[in-house]
C-alpha cells in the first residue's frame, strides 16, 4: 500500500480544524485533494466521503450520552437525506466518468463551498444576534432540561432530501450547510443540541453517501488510508485544544480558506482571486465590528474572557 506522507500531515492539519470548529472537514479535505494534490474531484469526493463515514460516528457517541440529540429530529432528515445522498451519486454516476464529470462536480464543489463560507458568517451573526437577545433580556429563558420540539416534517424531509444530494455529489455540507439551515427551521435549538443533531444525522447521511461513492464512485483506498492516518489524531488534538482556542478566530479563518477554494476551482484567475481575497480580508473584519457595535458589543471581543465564556 503506498502512502502519501505529505498527504497524511495535510490532512492532521484539517483534523484539528475540525476538532476545533466542529466543521469543516469535506468542506477542507475534498478541496486539498483537488487543488494541492491534483487528484481528480470525483476521486477525491469518494475517497474524503469513506473517510468521513468512519470519523463521524466518534462524535455522535460523545453527543449522544450528553442528551444534545434530538432523536426525533434526526429521523426526519434522514428520511430525506439518506435517498438523497445515494441520489447525488447516482447523478454524478449519471454523467458519466470523462473529464466533463469531473468538471461539473468541480463546479459543484465550488459552489458548495461559497454556500458553506456564507453559512459561517449567518451562523456566526445568528449567535450574535441570540447573545444580544439573551443581554437585554428579550430572549425566554433556557430550558434546564431536554425542551419539546415541534418537529416541522415536510421542510425538515426536503431539507435533508436537499442536503444529502450535496453531499452525495461534493462531500460538503453535512456539518456546513444543513446545520444553517437547522437554525433557520428551530431557532429555539441551543448550539449544543443544533450541532449534535446535525452531527448524528450525519452519520447515516455520510454512510449512504459513502457506500454509493464504493459502489459506483471512484474510491481509492491508499487515497483514504492516508486520509484517515492524519484526520483521527488531528480531529482527536483538535477536540482537546477547543477549550482554549479562539473559536471565531478559528470560524474566520475555515471561511476565508473556503472562499478561496471555491473561487480557485469555479476557475476564477490567479489576480482576480488575489484582489477579492484582499478586500475580503480589508473589509470583513471592519464590517463584523460595526455589526458588533450595533448591537451593542465592543467592536472586539474580548480575549482575556473567551476561555471562561466557551461552552
């Protein structure tokens, strides 16, 4: 079996990532593979799903004994998102295996990543946005135990039904997309509850996805050893180096690289992702700090206290 060292310390690197975020790994590895180890965009989209079906389940344990799973939930999206993940790789099946698929999951991905860079920022000014609330006391209270849940069948069915076709065609989405749009459908979710549901859904969502990309994908098994030799220990790291770490910082950073990613494989030239890169970095931070601002929070948050504060 040949392995890829330069490969494996890569993929240790989005390990922590996603340790750290709790998101980011298809949405990092399947790109890396692309762009920096020219391995085709369906190849890289199987070999980082089979990875993942093997990651996932880790967290979903860590979840499930701390009750932050809403079971009922769960079922409901992957009534839509199992079907839909096997559905996206039989389209990707469907055109076919020349460098026009190739291209087309390329263009996928790419756009896939924008939704998941635009994703972090709404998540992270829906956060901000509930912290205010809950400041000026305009927020109900906390339930002390597991709140009910009047579960939304139809959209939660479509949402996983769309979820898992991108994450069936691209790999991205599963800890990225659906989880956004979970805040949107129950707001009353806490942070803890929306990420472990999202987390357990995605289990079976990644495994449907992963044993169709076996199937009828393009897995590479030396490919995924290497994958999986980096990203167990680097997600491991990452988990344990989460209490202390600058969390947004860590959000911010995982959104420029997405958008980056994305504007690389959407074909955009070297100058022209250079300019946008710039402004991006020029203008975003000041933009978050008006927001802040507005909301009545310092412009900067507080570092001395963010250890204390993550929970």
């Amino acid at each position: 079996m040949n392995l890829d060292l330069l490969l494996t310390a890569a993929s240790f690197g989005i390990g922590i990532v996603v340790g750290l975020t709790g998101m980011g790994g298809g949405a990092l590895m399947t790109p890396v593979l692309v762009l920096f180890f020219q391995v085709p965009p369906l190849a890289a989209v199987s070999s980082d799903l089979v990875a993942s079906a093997i990651m996932k389940p880790v967290g979903s344990v860590v979840h499930l004994r701390r009750g932050t799973v809403h079971l009922g939930l769960v079922k409901w999206l992957c009534v839509g998102s199992i079907p839909g993940a096997f559905g996206g790789v039989l389209i990707a099946r469907a055109l076919g295996r020349g460098q026009e698929v190739q291209d087309v999951i390329r263009m996928a991905l790419g756009v896939a990543l924008l939704l998941a860079a635009l994703g972090l920022t709404v998540r992270a000014y829906l956060r901000l946005l509930e912290h205010a609330r809950r400041r000026d006391g305009r927020a109900p209270p906390l339930p002390q135990g597991r709140p009910s849940l009047k579960l939304r069948v139809l959209p939660t069915v479509v949402l996983g039904l769309v979820g898992g076709i991108v994450v069936g065609l691209t790999s991205v989405g599963s800890g990225s997309l659906i989880i956004i749009a979970l805040m949107a459908l129950y707001p009353s979710l806490k942070a803890s509850e929306l990420v472990g549901t999202d987390l357990v859904q995605a289990v079976p969502l990644v495994a449907s996805a992963a044993v169709g990309h076996l199937l009828f994908g393009d897995f590479q098994l030396d490919l995924t050893t290497s994958l999986l030799l980096g990203c167990v220990p680097g997600v491991w790291v990452g988990a344990h180096l989460s209490a202390r770490a600058p969390g947004g910082l860590v959000r911010r950073a995982l959104a420029f690289v997405l958008l980056a990613s994305a504007l690389k494989l959407l074909h955009v030239s070297t100058p022209a992702t250079g300019v946008i890169l710039l402004l991006t970095a020029l203008i975003a931070p000041v933009l978050w700090m008006l927001v802040r601002r507005r909301h009545g929070f310092p412009a900067m948050a507080p570092s001395a206290r963010r250890p204390k504060s993550s929970s």
